[in-house]
C-alpha cells in the first residue's frame, strides 16, 4: 500500500503525466489517502457539480482515519519541524500517517515526484 499526497492527486487530476503514470503503476488497490487530503481535496472544489465529480474520483480508494496515534506523530512533527522547516498541520497528519503504517508516502517535492519511506 503507498499513502498519496494531496498534490499528486491534483497533478494527475489535471493531466500531468508523470503523477497519472505512477498511480497507475501502484494500482488503483494499493492507494491510500489521509482523510487530510479528502478534505483538501473538497475544500478546493468551486461548486456542487466539482465535488460530486471529486467525490467520483476518489471513492476506489482507501481512506486512512485519523486516531490518536496518528495525532501524537504530528504534533511530534510539528514541534520539531514547523520552525525548523516551515511544517504545515496538514503535511504533519500525512505524514504521520504514513509513519504510523509504516507505508511510503508518494508525494511531490519542488515540483519532482518522490517517494518517503518512513
């Protein structure tokens, strides 16, 4: 199982070739979400048409809930890279996510899609 970001979602979602390639290799089976990136995902949806769409979308795969393991990882991260490297609220929860599975996170870093194995 690999945990998707936020932003490959939006990259294959808007054609990029490379985020579409790699998903398709993982296989629609073996992709996570963060419950984080469901709701980053509805928050930028413009009207009821695009979340219905989204919603679509995104319904094959699996959501992650967040539990309280989960929580005590990011608040870890937070406190030790939010000054240090800028860490957002939800960038810590997905990767804590990732952490806690013990699953690689695939996400995009300065434009260049990486994986991170926890």
């Amino acid at each position: 199982m690999v945990l998707c970001d936020t932003n490959i979602f939006i990259s294959a979602f808007n054609g990029r070739i490379d985020a579409i390639d790699q998903l398709d290799k993982i296989g629609l089976a073996e992709i996570a979400l963060s419950a984080v990136t469901v709701m980053e995902l509805f928050q930028g949806m413009g009207n009821k048409n695009e979340l219905a769409q989204m919603k679509k979308r995104i319904k094959f795969y699996d959501v992650i809930q967040i539990d309280n393991a989960i929580s005590e990882k990011a608040i870890e991260f937070i406190e030790k890279y939010k000054l240090s490297q800028g860490l957002q609220i939800p960038d810590a929860i997905i990767g804590a996510t990732a952490v806690v599975y013990q699953i690689p996170l695939y996400t995009l870093m300065s434009g260049i899609s990486t994986f991170y194995r926890g």
